[in-house]
C-alpha cells in the first residue's frame, strides 16, 4: 500500500503541471484517444439532441429479439411466464414464436403442446396476455417449424410446382406410339404439353450406346471401373485426392456434345455438388498419345440446399477416339457461400455419361429448378445446325389420351417427343410437427393467402383485435428452405403477359433442348427465370405483406437466395424489417451474403431497420459469453444491421431444471437458464444503445454497385467486384428495379425514395442488359448520373427490336473499345477506368481514412446536419491511430454504449473541409464518434499521450489521467506545455480471500484462498466443475491521503474468465463483461476498513464436462438436444476445462487526475 511519503513524492508535481505555461508553435502528431468518463459536460451539439434521445433511452424497437422455439410440444404456462420475465429484465423486446417439431414419446410435458392442438392455442393465449403484461411484442413464423410456408391444409396441387417430362423417339411408320408418365411426387402430375421436333439418330450416341473402353491412373474406391460408365451406378468408383487420370476410348470417332456428372450427395443438408468431379479438365486424342484441349467441366455457383449431383456440362463440340478427364486436385478454397460444397477436394464419382447430344450448359439451375449460376451455352457448344428448328415443333397436346397413347402419325424421319407436365416439388417442413406439410405455391396469390389465414391469421383471430397487431405484430418468413419452383397452373399465360411473347413452342428449352440457337434458348430461359422472380415477389411476398398491413401487422422476412432463384434484393421492398443470418464460429454455415442482401435491399427500399438472425452456431460449445459475441456483433453493425434477433431462446418449461432445451445444439443459448443470464443487462443495455442510434438517419454510401439482370443475383461482397473502391468509401448493391422504377438524380447523384444517394454508379464487366434497362441508365445519365461500366456482350433475354437494342448500346458506348467516355446530357458514361480514378475525378475521397489501423470496421449514418460514425476495432490488437472523417464539423463528441456516457471530443481538428481526430481502441471496443453543427465545444487540437494515458471530460473539467509525459496543443494554436504525471505504487491485494458459490446447484463449501484463484484448478470436483457464480471476498484498511479528489482508484481485477460484478462497501460498483476488467471504485471507498466483493460468472462448459463422468442420476446439468437423432450435444468426456473465476492479480491503482486548460 502506497504510504503517505509515497503519496507526497508524487503529488506536489502535479499541481506545477496543472498550471502548466500556454506556449506557441507546433506540437505532435496527435495519437491517442479518449477513455471513458464520469460525468456528463454540457451538451454542445443541440441538433443531436434527437440522437442522443435515442443513445440514452432507448426506443422498445431498439431492443433485441430473440427466436423463441417452442420445441417438441415441451411448453408449460410457468415455463412461458419465466421466459418472458427473462427477456425482459434484460430489455428484450420481442420474441419470435416458432413452433418446432412434435412431441417426444412419451412427452417430456404432459400434455404436450403440439401445434395447433387446444393445449397449444391456450399457451399461445397465454403468451400474449404475459408479452403485454411486459411490454413484449410477438412474431409468429407464417407456419409451423421454421421454413418456410407450409401446411397440412396444402394439396398437392396447391403446392410449390416443378416442371417434368418424359422423353420418346419415333419414326414414320412404327406402331402406336405411347408415352411415359412424367416422373412425379405425392401422385400427383397435370400434363401442360406434348411436343415433337426432328431429332437425328446421330444426336443421340451415348457412351452408354457405344461402350467404350475405359482406363485410368486413379485408385479404385471398390466397384470396377467399367461401372463408371454405367449412368445407373450408385456406387463410389473414385473417392481420392490423388491426381490422375480417366481414358475413355471409342472403336469408332465420337462426337462429344456433353457430359453429365453423377456424384454422391455431400456431408450437409442437401444433395449438393462436388467441385472436383465437376471441375475434370478435358482433352482428345486421335491416338490416345497425342491429346489436344477440349475443355473444362465447370463447378457452378450454387447454393446450400441445392441438388446438382446430376449435372450435364456442355462442351465445344470435339469428334475424337479417345477422351482424356483429368483430375488436378486443389485445396479447399476460403469459405464462399455460394460454393458451399467446394470445400470438399475428393474426387468421388459414379458415373460419367458421354453424349453426342446438344444441350444446355447445366440447365438444372437455368430452369429455376435448383438455385446456381453458369455460364450461358453459346455456339462452340452447340452449333445452330444442331438446334431445333423452333418452325418444326409440332404441338400435339390435343393428341394424347388419358393413357398416354398419341395419336399422331409421325412424318418422314426421326421425331422426339417431350410430354411435359407439372408436379409438387414434394417438400414440406421437416423442423414442423403438427402443421407439418407441403409447401405452398409460390406464384398463386390464393394459395398463399390461404397459408397466412389457417397460421398467422388464425393467431390473430383467437386473440382478438385489442391485441392483434399490438402485441402479436409481425409476421415472419424465414430461412428458405423449399427448394426451387418454376411452374403453376397458369404459368405460360402469365409468361406471355410479363414477356410479351408465347412461351410454347420454347418449352423443349426447359428440358435442355437448343431450340433455334444457343443464344435465344439462352435468352428465354433468362426469361422465364426472370418471370419465376416476377411471379414469386408479387404471388408471395407481396401477398403476405398486403395481408399483414390489412390486419395492422408487419411482415419480416429473410432471404430466398441462395436456394431459390430471384432477384436477390427486391423481396427487401415487400418486408417492413428486411433479415439477414450470421453464425458464430461456423464458417461453412455463415451468410455474408444473406447479410449482404438484406442490407443493400433494406438500403435502396428505404427501410430503416434491417434485422439478423444473430450468433447462430453448429454445435455449441457451452463456452459462449457476451464478450466472445461483441467483435462479431460489432462487425454486422459496420456492415448496416441495426437489429440482433438471437439465435436462440429454446422455450423452457421446467423451473428445477438447468441449463434445459436446446435445438439439438444449434445456435447460441440464450437463455433465462444460461449462467451470465442475470449478469448480462450491460450487453443487452450495449445493444440497445448502438441499435438506437444505428436505427436513426441514413447511411452513407457513394457508390452503388448493380447486381445485374440475370437470375438469380445478390448483393455483391467485395471480393466480386470487377476492381476494389478506394480506401474509406463504402457501397451498396442495387438491383434492375431499383434503378428502372425509383433511382432519380439530383445534383449528380442517384437518389431513391427512401434517401439513399449515390454519386457514382458501377457496372460489372461481361454483363447482358435488356433494352428496359439500358432505357432507364440512358434517362439517368443524360439527368446527369456517372456511370463506371464496361460495354455489354450483348441482351441478356428475348428482345422484340434488336436493332433498336444495338442503337441503345451504341449511344451510351460511342467507342466499345477498352477504354472510352461518353457524354449525354449532363451525365457521362465511362469505362476502362479504375473506380478510383472516376471517384476522384468527381472530387471523392475516402469517408473515413486511418493509417495502420487492421481491425478497424465502421459505418456512417447521417441526418439533419448530425453525422454519426460507429467504429469498433473487432481485431485482436489494440489501435492507436488518428482517424480522419470527410465532414467538417463544429462540435465533436464521443459516445460510448458500453458505458452509456456521451461527452465531448477532448482533441479534434478541422483540416482541409476533413475532421481529425485520435482514436484509441482496445481489441473489442467501440465508439461513436457524432459530428455537427452545433456551438464549438473547448477542446484540444492535438495531444500526444504516452502508452495508458487518456483524455476525458469530467463534467466542464477536462482532465489527464495516467503516467507519463503529453504534449498537447490548444485549438486556438497555443501549445502547452508537457504535462508529466507519476504514478505511486498500486496496492496488491495478495491477501487472503473467501470464496462462495451461487447458482444451480452450487457447492456449499466457503473457501478461504491466500489469494485469487481459479476455481477451476480447485478441488473438490464439485467446485472444479462449478458453473455459476463464485464471490471473491476480502477487506482492505486505506488511508485517508488516497481520498482526495484528483486522485481516482482504479480496481484492476486483472483476468477475469468470464464476466464480473464488484461491490464495495455493500454497494455495487459495476459490472464489467469484457476486458479490461477495470473499475473506478473511488466513490464507493472510505478511509479505514473496506470491504469488497467480487462475484465471477462463467459459462456451462465445465459442468458438462464433469457431468460426462457422472452417472445420469448424479449430474447436476439437465440438457435435452433434439433435432439430429441421438447424437448428446455436451463436452467430450475428455475436453478440458476451460478457466473459471478470478486469476488476478488484483490491485488497486491510483490514477492522478490533472486539469488540462483548454
């Protein structure tokens, strides 16, 4: 302890510094931040008055939500009310109700609570009636489980639709002619149409006809090589990682048209695709010595859910006796969404098929069948003299019997028959339990509307208008897990109105068939995927958020990419609350793109705030805490979400039982039984206030980057843009519609309804548009818009004036050569610049620039004369830096959520039309930095401060704290002079210490430690074990010379595993979750005796870990896991334990306080 000569060899300095001589000249780079401070100064910044309402009293939409799963009818009325009062004691605002899976035999609560059942309603009535008790709202997913709307009440012909078709050849005079059923599920199927075309015989040679010999230098994984060519194998001939090679060798020459892939389905939960067997590289030979390129396989952008493990590649048509597949094998490639299964490198193979017949380039994904993006088929791949003559196809529709006999007479020649037809695409919601059944038909308002009225209308109805749309107020789509859907009854009429053309004698297109040239069989299917998006935003989602307004609700809804083909942004515009997903710490499952989405689609259709699911993750880990989910957090702030919906609040029946229901370990538990629950307002309160504030005004973005008009699309994320933007300046992704029906200009920039401005527009390169587009980019320009775009290759769909097509492309690009400009009107288009360049040549620089900052993420919001930056350092090191923002500003302040205090910026300078100032961020920490118009605040310019020291506001009084010598420089140019402070010696509290435990089921033992220590390195087990809290107790004499007032004493708790609550005195001192686990106890002490209490919390983790040696009956934790078989979510028996309690060292620093004039 610090005796009173100590104290007296420091302090006298202190008051020559604090009167320190103003001198002039220059000072340091400034180079520091601020800490946080007591008190609040005056507020100087009265237009973010309205912004610091929000900071300080957060809205209840501000607050988070979580997804509430009622899991397997285990719901009680007790369970309900705990949960609810859970929430709320930590300022949660909304639950979402999912009902998840039916009840378990025998029931865990009896009686169950399956969907729709009367147990069921009556909880559902009592959920409300306790929400509005406590100021929480509801949402209720559209149907039971969690994807996506589906129902017992939808037939099979109410249900998502898929087009099929069976395949017949015939020549003049054979015999009856009787064609196959389409394949179909749930025995259902409807014919739309029967066509036939000349098809040559030399179309259709097969390797399967031809029975080549094959050879290869692969090992075999089991069947015989020759089942390679079998297209009914079933069996892994190859499953390696070796390279090597596969020789396929004709008798006679080969025309090779086509390959199609099989493959086993992927580890995950869909079919899927394997990269490396659709990724061969082909070759041919004459001689089988000398080979020659053909080409590659190509592995196709796809989604998480989609089946590709049939997949026909088109190949440049090559006549040869050999054909060599050649295996290179490649690492796994870092994680991206829309190669989900890429990051398996096996070669596994059944069967490859080689054809002489011409076909799409992977059609599965062209039809809206399955979500994926390929390249389009042109004429290296199928040459116009091989494509159907679209004057040759004959409709024999009227000409089938029920049977499927034809009555047709087939001409001279050989014919092929296509009978298509549609069926259900046969999915329905696995996660569901009472309601479980078919999905419902994207494209039939009636159909949907009868989806909404049996679930969420039924709600609404049973709890009566005082509290429908008041407390049970949104209605919500979630993930998309339906796969794809391209028909419905009335599809080609619905075609021929949005494309203005008829779609039939197009159909064999659908099955792969070129019809007229590869480039207008590629130019229909972009149209008729371009109607399935059509039909979907305004059958379905339209539909639902029409219904939902009618009843005083809204609609929250996530993404339907990357599983279903649409225009990736405009489903946002139907949403009230737009959603994205994240996961913690599961790459493989984590969707920056679905963030991406939502945000750029919440963004361009002026919706304010923009939700996720949030910290979801694959197999929990019992070790998951407030301070392990902030930089996570904190980076979807800076990505543009202003809402955490928690992922996941599993509904908690039993009050004697801990930690309880989980969803079969997937997603983060938040929980009333989890551990820190009861330590954790300061998170909440943290969100609160950074969605509070990240919910006001608009962003700020100058670019916007177009997603295109090919389906599917989305938002792009940085690493597919053509060139990277320049330091600091932030975009969006904007879609066809936006810029066709909305986007306006003023003053040289693209404005939407909803705010956002953009100065410069950016057109990726290799890109189709349609004469619509082009249209609506030449009245944008000539209004005076920059557009960064290369030349088209050409329309992306069917076009009725071709010509007047090319007379578009040639206004906008005068010169198609690499590098050009055109002028229209007040606007230019420009091309084979970087985005720098033409930012620049607009006079934009970076919004926010900062040197040897890693790790620092941000965003910026603007409104009325107010600019807020949200800046978080989510990297592992600490930055010391200067930022410099693009806004000159007349008062500065920092705001800080994790504190809740707002104060004025304690140095700061204008510099050339930019504000700069000192930051200074430890790994996890954040701030709000508020720029604006109001009266100057006093303030430093610059100051340079040593390691430890920091600036801050201590109500008018601008003060110094720590050790250490600053140079600091006025604003009004005077420099003072340095300022050196000592510190005395900290006070070690290496004294004896009692230990106690709280929580379920604690030990009872009271410890007595010579000093802090883990309790997890203690015994006996049931301490080592323990999760919950232990109180670290001990009493301290200070002397009456530590109190004064510029001195403060700083209680440095040293580790800390996990989160901490201190009293002193018997008064709570603070609470702190993440580090540094620092606090200022000065006004809780007193001279003499002290006593002070520090309470640890830590996470499940270890007690899984010892219940693992336990038999059932003896463990302390009770954990029910459902959803993926039998498979126990809980530590391995063998994990080690992970660091609990209070490490320390402990000590009690005092920090001299020295007034700095400004």
């Amino acid at each position: 302890m610090p005796s009173k000569r100590d104290f007296d060899a420091v302090f006298p300095g202190l008051m020559v510094d604090r009167r320190s001589a103003l001198l002039g000249g220059s000072a340091a780079l400034l180079c520091t931040g601020t800490a946080p401070g007591t008190g609040h100064a005056a507020t100087v910044d009265p237009q973010a008055s309205a912004w610091g309402e929000a900071f300080d009293r957060p809205p209840p939409e501000a607050g988070p939500g979580v997804y509430w799963y009622w899991l397997d009818g285990a719901v009680s009325a007790a369970g309900i009310t705990a949960d609810l009062e859970g929430m709320h004691a930590n300022g949660i605002t909304t639950a979402m109700v999912f009902a998840i899976g039916a009840s378990a035999k025998p029931p865990l609560v009896d009686p169950p609570a399956d969907a729709l059942t009367p147990q069921w309603w009556g909880l559902i009535d009592h959920a409300v009636a306790e929400a509005e008790r406590l100021g929480i709202t509801l949402s209720l997913n559209i149907c039971d489980g969690w994807a996506t709307a589906s129902g017992p009440w939808v037939t099979p012909d109410l249900s998502m639709q898929v087009l099929t078709w069976s395949d017949t050849r015939a020549t003049a005079g054979q015999g009856a002619i009787r064609l196959a059923t389409p394949p179909m599920r749930r025995n259902w199927y409807r014919d739309v149409a029967v066509l036939a075309f000349p098809w040559p015989e030399a179309l259709d040679e097969t390797s399967a006809r031809r029975h080549p010999r094959v050879s290869t230098t692969l090992p075999l994984a089991g069947p015989p090589l020759a089942r390679l060519l079998d297209p009914g194998n079933d069996e892994d001939v190859f499953d390696t990682t070796q390279a090597g090679q596969i020789d396929v060798a004709f008798d006679q020459p080969f025309t090779l048209r086509s390959v199609t892939v099989r493959t086993p389905s992927p580890w995950g939960y869909s079919p899927g695709v394997y990269r490396a067997a659709n990724a061969l590289r082909v070759e041919a030979s004459e001689d089988g010595v000398t080979f020659r390129p053909v080409g590659r396989l190509e592995y196709p952008q796809h989604g998480w859910q989609t089946d590709l493990t049939t997949l026909t590649h088109a190949l440049p048509e090559t006549t040869a006796r050999v054909f060599r597949f050649v295996h290179e094998p490649q690492a796994p490639g870092p994680y991206f969404e829309n190669y989900d299964f890429g990051q398996d490198v096996r070669l596994r193979l059944f069967s490859l098929e080689l054809s002489s017949r011409p076909e799409i380039h992977q059609i599965v994904g062209k039809t809206a069948a399955q979500w994926s993006i390929s390249r389009r088929t042109d004429a290296r791949d199928v040459p116009d003299a091989v494509c159907v003559d679209p004057a040759k196809v004959l409709d024999l529709t009227d000409r089938l019997a029920a049977d499927g006999t034809l009555d047709w007479t087939p001409p001279p020649g050989r014919w092929r028959i296509l009978r298509l037809g549609h069926t259900s695409n046969g999915r329905e919601n696995s996660a569901a339990g009472g309601a479980q059944g078919l999905e419902v038909d994207r494209f039939n308002a009636a159909a949907v509307t009868m989806q909404f009225d049996r679930w969420f209308g039924a709600a609404l109805d049973r709890i009566g208008p005082a509290r429908a749309g008041k407390v049970l107020n949104t209605v919500h789509v979630d993930s998309w897990e339906a796969s794809g859907q391209n028909w419905t009854a009335d599809f080609p009429a619905r075609f021929q109105a949005l494309r203005g053309y008829a779609l039939r004698v197009w159909l064999p297109v659908l099955a792969g068939v070129p019809v007229g040239s590869a480039e207008q069989s590629e130019a229909v299917l972009h149209d008729f995927r371009q109607t399935v998006a059509d039909l979907t935003q305004s059958a379905f989602f339209e539909t639902i958020a029409r219904l939902a307004h009618a009843r005083g609700c809204r609609f929250s809804g996530e993404p339907a990419s990357p599983t279903y083909a649409v225009d990736g942004l405009r489903w946002a515009e139907a949403t009230d609350v737009p959603m994205g997903e994240f996961w913690l710490r599961t790459p493989r499952n984590d969707k920056p793109t679905d963030v991406a989405d939502a945000v750029s689609g919440g963004r361009i259709y002026g919706k304010r705030i923009i939700a996720t699911e949030s910290f979801t993750e694959n197999d929990i880990l019992w070790d998951e805490h407030p301070a392990m989910l902030k930089p996570l957090g904190d980076r979807h702030y800076c990505r543009g979400i202003n809402r955490f919906m928690l992922h996941v609040y599993t509904a908690q029946p039993f009050l004697d039982r801990s930690p309880g229901l989980t969803l079969n370990g997937i997603g983060t538990m938040f929980s009333r039984t989890q551990t820190w629950w009861s330590q954790a307002r300061g998170w909440f309160d943290y969100l609160r206030r950074c969605q509070a504030v990240l919910q006001r005004g608009l962003p700020v973005s100058d670019v916007a980057v177009f997603t295109g008009e090919d389906i599917p699309n989305r938002a792009l994320l940085p690493h597919q843009l053509d060139a990277p933007l320049p330091a600091g300046v932030a975009y969006d992704s904007i879609n066809r519609d936006a810029l066709v029906r909305l986007a306006r200009v003023e003053q040289g920039a693209i404005v939407l309804p909803g705010g956002m401005r953009y100065r410069l527009l950016v057109l990726r390169a290799g890109a189709r548009y349609s004469s619509g587009f082009l249209a609506a980019l030449e009245r944008l320009v000539r209004a005076g818009a920059t557009v960064l775009a290369p030349p088209p290759l050409g329309a992306v769909g069917r076009e009725a004036d071709p010509a007047a097509f090319v007379a578009q492309c040639r206004r906008l690009w005068l010169d198609a050569g690499r590098q050009g400009e055109t002028r229209l009107g007040a606007g230019r288009v420009v091309w084979g610049q970087s985005p720098a360049h033409v930012l620049a040549s607009l006079g934009i620089a970076g919004d926010l620039l900062a040197n040897d900052a890693a790790g620092l993420e941000w965003t910026h919001r603007r409104e009325a004369g107010v600019d807020v930056y949200f800046l978080a350092n989510t990297g592992g090191a600490a930055l010391d830096t200067e930022v410099s923002l693009r806004v000159t500003a007349r008062a500065v302040a920092l705001w800080d959520a994790l504190e809740g205090q707002r104060l004025p910026a304690p140095a700061w300078r204008n510099v050339a039309g930019r504000t700069v100032l000192p930051l200074r961020l430890a790994p996890g920490e954040s701030r709000f930095i508020v720029l604006s118009d109001g009266g100057v605040a006093p303030h430093l310019a610059q100051a340079h401060l040593a390691a430890g020291q920091s600036l801050e506001w201590r109500g008018e009084r601008l003060v110094m704290a720590g050790a250490g010598e600053a140079r600091l420089l006025r604003s009004d140019g005077r420099r003072l002079a340095p300022v050196a402070l000592a510190m005395p010696p900290a006070i070690e509290l290496d004294q004896p210490w009692t230990l106690s435990f709280a929580g379920w089921r604690a030990p009872p033992e009271r410890l007595t430690l010579k000093q802090p220590a883990l309790w997890s390195d203690l015994a006996p087990d049931r301490v080592r074990f323990h999760a919950g809290s232990g109180t670290y107790a001990t009493q301290i004499d200070l002397p009456r010379h530590l109190l004064v007032r510029d001195i403060r004493l700083m209680l440095d708790l040293g580790a800390v595993h996990a989160m901490v609550e201190v009293t002193v005195n018997g008064r709570l001192a603070g609470r702190r979750w993440i580090a540094p686990f620092r606090l200022d106890i000065t006004a809780f002490l007193r001279p003499g005796r002290n006593t002070i209490a520090i309470t640890v919390t830590n996470t499940w983790h270890n007690r899984l870990v010892g219940d693992r040696v336990l038999p059932e009956a003896e463990r302390v934790a009770w954990v029910y896991p459902k959803l993926r078989g039998t498979k126990d979510w809980l530590p391995a028996r063998d994990a080690p334990l992970l660091p609990a309690g209070l490490a320390g060292p402990v000590r009690i620093v005092a920090e001299p306080l020295v007034d700095i004039p400004v």
